[in-house]
C-alpha cells in the first residue's frame, strides 16, 4: 500500500510544510526536515516497508538532477555581477572546499574513523549525484555519502542564515556564497527564497565547489594515505 502512497504522501507533505513555513517562517520547518522525519515515523510506527516506498517514491527521485540544472537561472539573472567578482569567488570557494575535505579528514583520523566511511563524509558539502560519484572514487560508500548529503543540507538550511544573522554577514552575495558552498542544493534552494542575489550566487558556490571537490578529494586523499 505505500508503494502507491509514497507520492501523494510525500508531496502532500512538502505542500503543507511549505504553506505553514509561510505563516511561521521558523528555521525548523523545513520542506525537506518535516516531510522527511514524518515519513520516517509514520514507517517505523506502521513498519511499513521502506523498499516499496522507494520504489513508490523514484520519479519524486528522478527530479532531483533537473532541479538541480534549473538552479542555473538565478545565474544567468545575475551574470554580470558574477563576472565582475570571479576571483574572489573562486578563492572563497577552493577556501571552503579545503577547508571541508581537510578538517573531515583530520577529525575523522583523530577518532579512528574506517577509511570507506571517511571517503564518504569527505564528500558532505556538494550535491548528491556528485557526492555519490567522488565518494565511491575514493573508496567511499556512495549510500552513506548520499546520507550525510542530504544530513548537511537540512542542518545548513536551519542553522545558516541565523548563523549568518549572528556574524552580521547581512551582504547577499556573502550569504549566497556561504550557504552554496556549505549546504549544496538545499542551502541553495532556502537562499533562492531570500532573494535572487542569494539564490545566484549559492548555485554557484554549489556549482563550483562540486566540481573543486571532484577534483581536489582525490589528491587530499592520497595524501592523507601517504602521510598515515
């Protein structure tokens, strides 16, 4: 039966988040949070199978890729700006990209972390068809990396922008950048409803950052092999 649930469910709940967030515009519901941890309830209460629910859910799953391309507007809306600030955009984001692969790493090896697992947390802060690519190049595991994806995505979503608010980074282009770069498509998605500045510049944080990553990971990796 949740098989052909799994739909109308789960837009359903995206839908009602979505229109309670415009009336209480709180950081906790979240249209990917709530759904997300109602599904799971109502499966571990019922003990529905998740399988059948997966599969209910694939075309839902289908679409994650072309959302992900039709991030592109907001930067064609905003090319010039983007192109007048290049160099201080890619340095901020070989910056966060470095910063996120090298402190895993090393928290990681501080707390005997397996090798597989910390190739797939390596990964956190880009998309996940990517994420799950890198990762597996890596000798990660493409599953735990999609999980910890979409872990980091929620949790830039809720806590980003009052961070952000509480470091007075109150400049869009900043905000944009960071969330893209911390919070892949989820981040970016929650800066596309702030302002097209935001949404802009966060896809392409997230854009950029994705592609440093692949590049970057596996020469981090091998290094942090070589030196242990």
């Amino acid at each position: 039966m949740i098989f052909w649930l799994a739909i109308p469910l789960t837009l359903a709940l995206y839908f009602a988040t979505r229109a309670l967030y415009r009336r209480l515009p709180w950081p906790i519901i979240n249209p990917v949070l709530v759904p997300t941890a109602v599904i799971i309830g109502l499966q571990l209460w019922f003990d529905l199978p998740l399988e059948q629910y997966e599969r209910g859910s694939s075309p839902i799953t289908m679409l994650l890729e072309p959302a992900v391309v039709a991030l592109a507007l907001p930067l064609y809306q905003q090319a010039r700006q983007i192109q007048a600030k290049l160099k201080p955009i890619l340095i901020c984001t070989l910056a966060s990209v470095l910063i996120s692969v090298c402190t895993t790493l090393l928290i990681g090896h501080f707390m005997g972390t397996d090798p597989a697992l910390l190739a797939s947390l390596a990964t956190k802060s880009i998309t996940t068809p990517l994420a799950m690519s890198v990762s597996q190049s890596i000798g990660g595991i493409p599953a735990i990396a999609a999980a910890v994806v979409v872990v980091v995505g929620i949790v830039g979503a809720l806590i980003g922008y009052p961070l952000l608010k509480l470091f007075k980074v109150t400049d869009p282009e900043a905000q944009g950048l960071a969330m893209g770069a911390c919070a892949h498509a989820i981040g970016t998605a929650t800066s596309a409803e702030k302002g097209i500045t935001q949404g802009a510049f966060a896809s392409l944080a997230m854009v950029v950052c994705g592609i440093l990553t692949a590049a970057v990971a596996p020469l981090l990796f091998a290094i942090y092999h070589w030196l242990i």
